[in-house]
C-alpha cells in the first residue's frame, strides 16, 4: 500500500519565527496596548466578526479557525491564526459585508482585541507596529496562496497530508499533532467530507506515516521531512 505524501510547498513560514514575535512585542508596547484588550476565547466560542463591530484580533496563543458562512448556510475554512498572527483587519479600515468569524477549536485562546477604530489609531502612534502588521498580512497571504494551490492541484490523500504537516510543525519539530481536530473539522479544512477523512487516516494508519498516541497524532517516516 503506496502513500504519497508530496506537494507542492511555496510557503515556509514558521509558527516560532522572530517575523510573528514581532507583532506581538509591538503591541506590548505602552504606546499601542492602550488602544487594545487582553482578553481569552474559551474552548469552543465561536466570534462573529463584521463592520459593525470592526473588531481586529491578534493571536497571543493557540489557534484561531477563520471561518466565513456560504449562500447555502454551509461554513468554509478560511484558514487559521496562530501566535503572532492577525485577523479582522479589514473590517477596521473600510466597510466589508463579507461574513467572518472565528473559533477556537481546541482550547482557550488568547487574544489582543482592538475595538472599533482603534487598530487604525496604534497605525498613527507606533510606524513599527503598523510594519509588522505589514508583515503579518503578507505572512498570512502567502499561507492563503499555498492552501489555494493545494485545492486547485491535489487529490484529497495529498490535501489531508498536507494538512497534518502543517498542524504538526505548527507544534514544533517532532512532527506530533498534540490535538488533533476532529475529522469534521480536518474535512472542512481541505474540502471534503468527514467520512473521506476517517477513511484515509485509516490508510495511512495501516501504511505506517501515522500514530495515534492518546489524543495526539505522531508523523512517522523520511517522507514527512522532503
């Protein structure tokens, strides 16, 4: 039973590098963190963001799912923000009636919250903030680009191993999933249904590039690391 687990990778930015510390160090700066909140998303809250409220959030740990609602009431992954990473932005600097909101999906979450017309004033005050929200913004665009060409260029195998990669090296180096998402959740992820998912985990379970250890997911194999 063969396993083919290369893809195409245009985008190598990593979830411990100095690139996403930086925003993170700028909003601690007194100058920019009185225009922001501190604040914690439990386990499960699901937050709309919209133009109304023009809410910008900024990851301070574990993940944030991006998600938007189609005409047809379904939810599409749009992506996801981790440490360092930003979300909402959009919604600060002009009107968007594109429906967006977030979730944390595996744990509590914390966060930096600018309200209404507040990301727009730390712009005004802090030159380096507004370029490390810059460089966030273009982090974020090259990941989209990736997830974009791995839709239009993979089989749904590929797409899954894709998505393992990139939870695991999100964690570090071990290539160890310590949470993994429920199938559900990886098939919206990568376009599918959950029972494809459920049924080629099983495959890769069998062929050996995988290991479930309690409630993590171990990467077994050279392949993983081409």
């Amino acid at each position: 039973m063969s396993i083919v687990m290369t893809f195409p990778r245009f985008c190598e930015h990593s979830a411990q590098s100095d690139d996403r510390v930086s925003l993170l160090i700028e909003i601690e700066n007194e100058a920019v963190s009185i225009y922001a909140q501190r604040l914690t998303l439990p386990r499960g809250r699901r937050l709309e963001l919209s133009s109304e409220t023009a809410t910008t959030l900024v990851v301070i740990s574990e993940r944030l799912s991006i998600r938007t609602l189609l005409p047809t009431g379904d939810e599409a992954f749009l992506g996801e923000a981790e440490p360092g990473d930003l979300v909402g932005e959009a919604f600060a600097f002009d009107e968007c009636d594109a429906p967006l909101f977030v979730v944390a999906e595996s744990a509590d979450v914390e966060v930096w919250r600018f309200a209404r017309g507040q990301f727009a004033k730390a712009f005004d005050v802090s030159p380096e903030f507004a370029k490390a929200v810059a460089r966030a913004m273009s982090r974020r665009q090259c990941t989209t680009s990736q997830r974009i060409i791995e839709a239009a260029m993979l089989r749904m195998p590929q797409r899954l191993a894709a998505e393992l990669l990139r939870l695991a090296e999100a964690e570090g180096s071990e290539l160890i999933i310590n949470r993994l998402p429920t199938h559900q959740s990886l098939a919206l992820r990568i376009g599918t249904q959950r029972e494809a998912v459920t049924k080629e985990l099983g495959r890769m379970k069998r062929a050996g590039v995988i290991r479930r250890r309690g409630p993590a997911l171990q990467l077994i194999g050279s392949t993983w690391r081409e």
